[in-house]
C-alpha cells in the first residue's frame, strides 16, 4: 500500500470510526443512567465529543502501528472504557446486560444508517468514490466494532451479557477472565480463530443484510 492510497483510506475511515467509538462509549454511559448510574455522566462520558472517549495508546497509536505493519490487513484497538459503579444499580446483574448491549447496539444502528446512505447514493446516481467508501466503511466498522465486542469474553461487552445471563458458578468463573479477557482476545486474533469463527462470519452475515437492498441499483 502506497503512501497516498494509505491517507487516502485513513481520510475515509477517520469520521465512521470516530462516530462509532464516540456513540459506543456514550450508549453505555447513558444506558447506565437510565439504571441509576450517574458515574458517567459525572465525568463528562456522554458525550459527542470523541476526545473524552479517545485513549490515545488504544484509540490511536495502536490502530495506526497495526495497520501501517500489515499494509491495512489488520487494525485493532479501544477506547477508555465508560466507568460503571454497579452499586448504584438497582438490579446489577440485570442491569449490567442492557448497559452492556447498548455499546453493540448503538454500532448496529450506526451501520443501519450508514447503509442507508450508501443506498442512497446509488439511487441518485451518485458517484463520488471518497463519499461511497466512506459510507462502506461505516457499514463494515460498525458490524466489526459491534460483532467483536459481543464476543463472549470480558472485558468485552458480549462477556459482560454472557455473566449476567449464566448462573452464578460459570458467570463467576467467566468473570474471573476479565484481567486476562484483553491478551485473549489479542491472541485469538492473531492467530486468526477468532476472525475465522466469529468475526468474519458474523459480518459477512450481517453485512449481506446491511447491504441488500444496494443490488437493486448495481445489480
């Protein structure tokens, strides 16, 4: 990949994947909230503004390295993680599933609306590359963001729902992982099991549905 097509990818991805992170954290804050949790909202996390969301390790150099390193067949990263206090939680174990789901969903939603757009375009006859690939990426960044984070192991929000909904020994057991949830993940997608049998299949799925109504105009 060379210099100018890799700004050019950086340039089309920056707004979506920005837009996911930032409304991803927010959901989790306000879904809280609307629990009894005020922590967020205390500290300023629901909020638009991604640079209360940006971990500058996670959210930035990381997600560059990684994808620089592959020529942009690999990037991960995080943002700062919205702090809940489940002690102000009426039913925590409850609770903490729909605090949980409200991060993937808002991704989902995102996607929705990307895809929308991206059908949009096409309807009008638009054919400004930048603008179409940008819309793409949105689609496909918040299928990942949202796909990657139900994976069911914490500290992702897909282990947090898997703790509220199993009984208490395996959810105790599973929520013993959460110090080490983060270098599984990792490992697990370096090695690729976790793209081969999670995501890639999940967002090629979802992304069949996102996308199906754009093979009315292109056939």
């Amino acid at each position: 990949m060379n210099t100018s097509n890799t700004i050019q990818a950086i340039a089309m991805m920056a707004l979506p994947l920005l837009l996911a992170i930032t409304l991803h954290e927010a959901a989790h804050g306000y879904a809280a909230r609307r629990f009894g949790d005020r922590t967020a909202e205390m500290l300023g996390r629901i909020t638009l503004n991604p640079l209360k969301h940006i971990d500058p390790i996670g959210t930035i150099v990381m997600p560059l390295i990684l994808f620089f390193a592959t020529s942009g067949g690999f990037m991960f990263g995080y943002a700062k993680p919205v702090p809940i206090n489940t002690r102000n939680l009426k039913n925590p174990k409850q609770d903490m599933i729909w605090i949980a789901l409200a991060g993937p969903a808002s991704n989902f939603v995102q996607a929705f609306f990307w895809a929308v757009l991206l059908v949009g375009m096409a309807a009008v006859g638009l054919r400004e590359e930048f603008f179409i690939r940008m819309a793409y990426y949105g689609v496909t960044l918040n299928l990942v963001l949202a796909v990657l984070n139900l994976f069911p192991i914490p500290p992702l929000d897909g282990g947090r729902i898997a703790v509220g909904l199993l009984p208490y020994k395996p959810a105790s057991m599973l929520a013993r992982l959460e110090p080490f949830g983060f270098f599984i993940v990792i490992g697990l997608l370096l090695v690729g099991v976790l793209d081969r049998f999670w995501l890639s299949p999940l967002v090629s799925w979802f992304g069949s549905i996102y996308l199906a109504p754009l093979r009315w105009f292109v056939g």
